[in-house]
C-alpha cells in the first residue's frame, strides 16, 4: 500500500517539473540507476501487489500537478462530449467496407453486437468514475484495484489507441475535406515513393488539423466543451439529413434479399472492427475532475452519450442498406456514393461537410481525453512528471496535451486508416475486459477485510469466467464457416454461467457503491469480460503480432524506466507519510499539557 501513502502540501508540489525527466533517486547517478536494475525483481513484486486507494488518487496523486483543473462540466456537457468523442470516422469510413465485406446488411446486427459491448463496459466505466472522479480513467481505476503493473500496460494500449486513433481520424479529415473539393485525398498529400507503400503519402493538412484542435483543447476545457457541442448539434443534423433523404431512395430488397451473406461469422468479425466506431466515449471519464457533480452528471452523461450513439449507428447502418445492394457499397465513402447512384450527387457535399464536423469533435474530445490520461500517469512517476503540470491560469494539463498532440501529429503524416483499425479494437477491447475485471474486484474484495477464502474463490472465479471466455473464443476463430457444431460452446458457455453463478451465490460482497453502482453485479461485468473476449477472438492473428510488439515495448520501458521511478516515489510519499505521523504525536502530549 505504498503508492497510496502521502498527503500534505509535501506531497502536492512533488515532481512538475524539477530535477530532469526522472527526478527520482534510481536516475540521479549511473550507479544508483545500476543498483536499481539490479534490484528489479524485488521492485517488480513491490509495484505487482501494491494496489492504491481511492482517497489517495482522488486526494495525494491529483495534488501532484501542482494546480487543480476547473469544475466546470455538467451532465450536458458530458452528454455531449459523448457523442462528439464517438460519432465521426468510424461511421463514416468502415460501415461501407464492413457491410461490402464482412456482414452485408447485417452489418446493422455488427453495430448493436458491439453497442451492447460498450454500453456494458459504460456502465463499468461510470461506477468507477463517480466513486474516483479523477483524470486517470481506467489507469487510476486499474491501479486501485489490480496495481500498478496491470495499470501501467493497460494505460501504454490506452495512449495507443488516442494517438493512433487520432492519427487516423486527421488522415480521413482530409479525405473528406478533398471530397468537399472535388478532389482526390492525395492531391493534398505529399508523395514520397522512398517510403513504404503503406506510409509514402505524407498529409500535413492533418498535421495542420491535430495541433490547431491542440490548441483549442490548452485554452480551455469549457471552451472546447461549448465549441464540441456546437460543431455536434450540426453533425446530428447532418444525420438527419442523411436518414430523410436517404430513406426517399430507399429499396427494401436491397436489405431483405440477403440480409447475412456471410453468416453469424461475418456478423461478429465486423462488430470486432465496428467497435472501432464506439472508441472515445472513455475519454469522457477522465473529465470526472472537471465534473460539477459527478454523481449525477456522469451516469447521466455517459449512459445517456451511448445510448444515443448506438441508435445513430445502427439507424444509419440500415438506411446505407437500403439505398444500395450491399455489394455496390462503396468501401471508402460509402454514403457520399450511395447518394450518388441514387441521382442525389449534390447530396455527397452535405455528407463530406458533417463528417468533417464529426471528426473534428472527434479529434477534439481525444485531445481532452488523452491529454488527462498521461496527466494521471504522470503523476505517479511512470513516465516523466513534467507531464503532470497543470498550468494554473488555464487550468488545463499544458505539457500533456503538447506531448500527445506532438506523437499524434507524426503519426498522421505518415500513416492512413486502413492498416490500424483492428490494432486499435484489440486496445480497447483488452482495457475494456480489464476494467470489467477490476470493477468485480472492487466489489468482492477488500484489503484486510475479505477472509483468505473467500478472495481465493474470488480469484478462481475470475480465472474460470476468462478462462471459458477465452476458450469460446478459441472454439469459434478454430472452426471453419457454417462447421464445428455447438457440442463445444455449449461445455464453455455452460462454464461460464456457473463461474459467474457461483460468484453471486457463493462469495460475499465486500463493498456497495456509495452513490451510483452497475446493476446485476456479477452478471453485467461477467458479460462484458465474455464479450470483450470473445470479439477479440474474431479479429486477425497480423494485429495480435502487432499488439504483441507494442506489449514487449511497454515492458522494456516499464522495466528500464517506469518500473524504478514509480518505486522511488511510492517509498518516498510512504517516507513522508510516516514522518508526518511521527511528528503530529510529538505535537500532541504537548498539546495537553
């Protein structure tokens, strides 16, 4: 419990900006940093088992910027933010290529699959940050309940899937702009035939787009909040647009005559990729500092934001099908053709225009959001602590947002949309399950209070709820369309209900929500870990392979760097801690006589 150990106005100013990137004891000599790795199994186990507390995230660790953000956003706000994070690229770029080539007019079915998927991890989401409203999000949620390794890999795939994700987004930004010009994407880009094919067109209208959406999300949290949902409110009526006119051109053949061509597995390897489109509405819970009441705005917030993005999806998802055979579909702009073929070319432009304002707030509500998320992991020391500085005028997280606007820029010069989608739903869907994982925890386990049988049961639940899920997933990627029978589903399912059975009839709660609590506890959580799990399954062995590479990155850096300055900093808060103890009960026999 060392990392949560600290307090005081010591503590608050720990680590800006001071003393180089790594201020810590293990980096202030190449002996001392020799000593450390040399000390590196020990302080793995330390760091592995130490679990932090809500108290201490919400308190000691925010205290780290030096200056409190701004409560300024309220349920609207947050509503907002919701569908400004997650209705843009997405949408408009892979419902075309996934309907042509994976689910055809099922690829509505795809978007609720995964809908339902986010909406579970949504719930799993709000409880945490009502009960820590602070601007870690899953990393701060992560390590109060499974530690700060766990929390560390997740964070690395969060800040990932935000730098990646934001890259592609800018890229598709320019595609759309040139549409809205009649122009092809590359006459706007950059060729350079020495590069990879993959990465020789180089776009600096999207470079130009990321740091000028830098800059708005530096001013001000509720500037951008106001400029988000005004750029939103013209998006949904774009969409509106979309569906009325759409629906005058529509066919119901188009959507009946074959509605799954290629079958249930079709269906659930396009929701793997569609939940692409769903990536965004977690940056929302890093703004739970910045939160009024958060309580009450967000559940509100959140909730209310999926709800109404899985309907637009799913809504829009039919109309395409409607308005075209789904081998007509085009891959790239699909309704931009569509209305096309259907003799409406002037309608392609109003289509260009709100997908430009979609993945605007797109792009905008990822800077907020990851900008927060490296503020958080700055401010327990894993990466340099200059990027927990919260500037006190702005009240905004300045070096942060610089360094994740910097590294999303140079990814969207050189790399486009089409090779990163599944390696950014692999992302998400991992911390998805590990937050799923975590709040199940949270409830059923307590430190010093849950007997050692019952956490042992706990921990053999878990272990039998991912191990079942895992192994349906292995049995539907093992066997071939249309084969296999449902003789081994029905063993693992069967596995998993009685896991999760077991763990609501079987082991205690140890902890109830204070405020506002997921319903159905275990069976949600157990569903979205199944979930989660099981759409990994269906994505492509090639982005696993690049996952695996990245992990082992995160690894080298954790144990070269993150690993000794976070260790430092834990044991040198646990220090002060005692010290200050030791020196309140000297004040206070003194203080009685």
């Amino acid at each position: 419990m060392a990392a949560s150990a600290g307090g005081g106005d010591g503590v608050r100013r720990r680590g800006c900006c001071g003393g180089g990137l790594f201020p810590e004891e293990s980096f202030r000599s190449w002996s001392a940093y020799g000593r450390a790795l040399l000390e590196t199994g020990p302080r793995l186990r330390d760091r592995a088992t130490a679990r932090s507390l809500d108290s201490a995230e919400v308190n000691e660790v925010r205290g780290r910027s030096g200056a409190d953000m701004k409560r300024t956003l309220t349920w609207w706000d947050l509503i907002w933010f919701g569908i400004g994070a997650v209705i843009g690229a997405g949408i408009f770029v892979l419902t075309g290529q996934e309907a042509k080539e994976a689910a055809g007019p099922a690829v509505v079915v795809s978007y609720a699959v995964s809908g339902v998927s986010a909406m579970l991890s949504v719930f799993c989401y709000t409880e945490f940050a009502v009960e820590i409203p602070v601007a870690g999000g899953s990393f701060a949620y992560l390590r109060v309940e499974l530690g700060d390794f766990m929390a560390f890999i997740a964070a690395g795939n969060i800040l990932l899937e935000y730098c990646i994700g934001g890259a592609a987004v800018a890229r598709s930004w320019t595609s759309y702009f040139a549409t809205l010009l009649d122009h092809h994407p590359n006459d706007f880009r950059v060729h350079v035939p020495s590069l990879s094919e993959d990465y020789s067109r180089l776009d600096p209208i999207a470079v130009a787009v990321v740091l000028l959406i830098c800059l708005f999300a530096v001013l001000s949290t509720k500037g951008s909040s106001r400029f988000n949902y005004v750029l939103s409110i013209v998006h949904l009526a774009v969409i509106v647009f979309i569906v009325v006119a759409g629906l005058t051109r529509a066919k119901a053949a188009n959507l009946t005559a074959d509605f799954a061509p290629f079958g249930a597995r079709g269906i659930f390897a396009a929701s793997a990729v569609l939940f692409f489109a769903y990536i965004g509405f977690d940056a929302v819970s890093t703004m739970a500092e910045e939160t009024r009441n958060p309580a009450r705005d967000i559940p509100i917030g959140l909730v209310g934001a999926m709800t109404l993005t899985t309907a637009i999806y799913c809504v829009l998802a039919v109309v395409l099908c409607l308005m075209q055979p789904y081998s007509e579909i085009d891959p790239d702009a699909p309704f931009s053709v569509a209305f096309t073929a259907a003799g409406m070319d002037w309608a392609k432009y109003i289509v260009a225009f709100g997908a430009l304002k979609g993945m605007t707030t797109v792009l905008l509500v990822s800077a907020v959001g990851q900008a927060r998320y490296l503020t958080h992991i700055a401010r327990t020391h894993m990466v340099p602590p200059c990027l927990a500085q919260v500037h006190p005028r702005l009240g905004t997280p300045l070096n942060a947002t610089v360094a994740m606007a910097l590294a999303t820029a140079v990814i969207a010069l050189f790399t486009d949309l089409g090779i990163l989608s599944n390696l950014l739903s692999i992302s998400t869907l991992f911390i998805f399950m590990l937050v799923a994982v975590a709040l199940l925890v949270r409830r059923y386990y307590v430190a010093g209070e849950t007997s050692a049988a019952d956490r042992n049961k706990l921990a053999a639940c878990l272990a039998a709820i991912m191990a079942s899920s895992v192994a349906t997933a292995a049995c539907w990627g093992a066997t071939s369309a249309g084969g296999g029978g449902w003789v081994p589903y029905a063993v693992t399912v069967a596995a998993w209900l009685a896991a999760t059975l077991f763990l609501q009839c079987g082991v205690p709660k140890a902890r109830a929500p204070k405020t506002w609590g997921v319903p159905l506890v275990p069976w949600l959580p157990a569903a979205s870990i199944f979930i989660n799990i099981f759409l990994l399954g269906s994505i492509d062995a090639a982005s696993f392979v690049r996952f695996g590479v990245w992990t082992a990155a995160l690894l080298a850096y954790y144990f070269l760097f993150g690993l000794h300055a976070s260790y430092d900093t834990a044991k040198a808060l646990a220090a002060e801690a005692d010290a200050a103890r030791v020196e309140e009960g000297a004040r206070k026999p003194g203080a009685g006589n």
